[in-house]
C-alpha cells in the first residue's frame, strides 16, 4: 500500500512539473516581427529581394526601418553591393541607410538578394521589418520603372514567410523621425512591391533662348540700317533742294534778258 502511495506521488509530481514546464513555455515572452512569432533571444533573418526585368541597376539608395527598442541589428550582409556605404551608427535610431553605385551594374534579371537583414529578439513586442528605396536606377541615370521586391524572413533558422510582399514604410514617418534634410528621394514605391512597367514619359526639348550677345548683334545690325536708309533719304532731300534753287535760278536769268 506504501509502495503504491509512493508511486501515486511521484506520478502526481511527474505530472505537475510538465504542466509547470508547459505553462512556462506558453507565458515566454514573445515578439511579433512582420506577423511571425519571435521569442526574446531568438535571431530573426529577413532578406530582401529584387528582380529587375530589363534594367541593370547601376545606382541605389534605400532605409529599412525597425524598432530598434525589440530588435537588435546584428548583421548587413550587402553582397551583390560590393561598393555600398552603410550609416555609421549600425541601426541605433531603428533605421539602416546604405547607398552603392556601379557604373558597370549589375543585373537582376532574376530574383537576387539585395540585403540581408539579421537582428536578435531583445524584448516582446510587435514590429514590422519595413523598407523605403528612395532611389534605384539604370546606366542613364532614369529610375528603374519595371521592378519586383519580395521578401523571406526566418526565426532561428526556420523558414516563416518565403516570397511575399514586403512592408512599405511610411515616407513621412520617416522623414518626422529622421530631421527635416532627409532625402526622400524620387523613386516610385508601390504597396504592391512592384513597379507599373510604364517608363515615366520625358519632358519635350526646348530650344535655347537667344543669348544676350546675339540680342545685342541684332540691335547693331537694324541701328545700321537705320543710319544708312536715313543717310539716303537725306542726300534726295538735299538733291532736290538743289535742283529747285537751280530751276529757280535759270527762270530769274531768261525773264531779265
């Protein structure tokens, strides 16, 4: 009877300690990053996408944007921009800048990675992993117009979201957290992440003004032919003055004689 007594505890004991464990497993404080769950401690990987169906891409200038108070930035990881600069202050204010330029290009005429963002859970809370590109053009200097961004995001190593639409910020949220000289640049983001695929019509060429010096030329030009037409019609008046006083002249000799 002891012996079944003992058991019954030791069971009971069992029991408690896993519901214990489950609970606590249950209550661990978690974060919620683009909708995924993310316990605190956990690396969350996003990686960002973009496919550029006709144009290389010469230049671009962009900012994610997190809360920097749940997610620690750990990593840039930035290799299809070899030459790309990043902000000095590695994602501090919860926001990471970085610009590159390459005037050979490079193509993504498929789907390549264009970042690769790893942070660390530090605190529960719910954030979302946004981007803004605020400028991302080809070898003439005209923003790509046919474009698609997708995106993959990982929590310690597991795959949770693959080939969505990524989370467009909020250029004037940004623009309020940053300072008044932030760049908003003249890219057209699309909620959708992609571009319409119509090139933006250019502006029609005009022909320069006149210069000041051509002006000045056509003024002396007309100002001479001025003078000479005026130096004419003064020699006829004069001629004609002349041929009067002749014709007076001869009358007056022919009626003394």
């Amino acid at each position: 009877m002891k012996r079944i007594f003992t058991v019954s505890v030791a069971g009971m004991l069992a029991c408690i300690l896993m519901i214990a464990t489950m609970l606590c497993a249950v209550a661990a404080p978690a974060t919620s990053v683009n909708g995924v769950e993310a316990k605190v401690g956990s690396t969350v990987e996003y990686t960002l996408f973009l496919e550029s169906y006709k144009q290389d891409v010469v230049g671009i200038q962009m900012v994610f944007k997190f809360d920097n108070q749940l997610l620690e930035l750990k990593d840039v990881d930035l290799k299809n921009f070899p030459s790309a600069t990043l902000n000095a202050n590695k994602g501090d204010d919860g926001m990471i800048y970085f610009n590159s330029s390459d005037i050979n290009g490079q193509s993504f005429k498929e789907a390549k990675e264009l970042a690769k963002l790893t942070f660390e859970v530090v605190k529960e809370g719910e954030s979302d992993i946004e981007y803004l590109v605020q400028y991302l053009y080809d070898i003439d200097l005209v923003n790509i117009y046919d474009y698609a961004l997708t995106y993959n995001l990982s929590v310690d190593g597991g795959s949770q979201i693959s080939a969505e639409t990524p989370v467009l910020a909020d250029v004037e949220e940004i623009f309020d957290k940053v300072d008044a000289g932030f760049d908003k640049g003249d890219f057209e983001n699309n909620v959708e992440g992609t571009g319409s695929g119509i090139k933006p019509t250019q502006p029609p060429k005009t022909s320069p003004a006149p210069s000041q010096n051509n002006s000045n030329n056509n003024d002396k030009d007309n100002n001479t032919i001025l003078y000479v037409l005026g130096g004419v019609v003064g020699l006829a008046l004069v001629a004609v003055v002349i041929l009067a006083i002749a014709k007076k002249k001869k009358t007056d000799d022919t009626t003394v004689e």
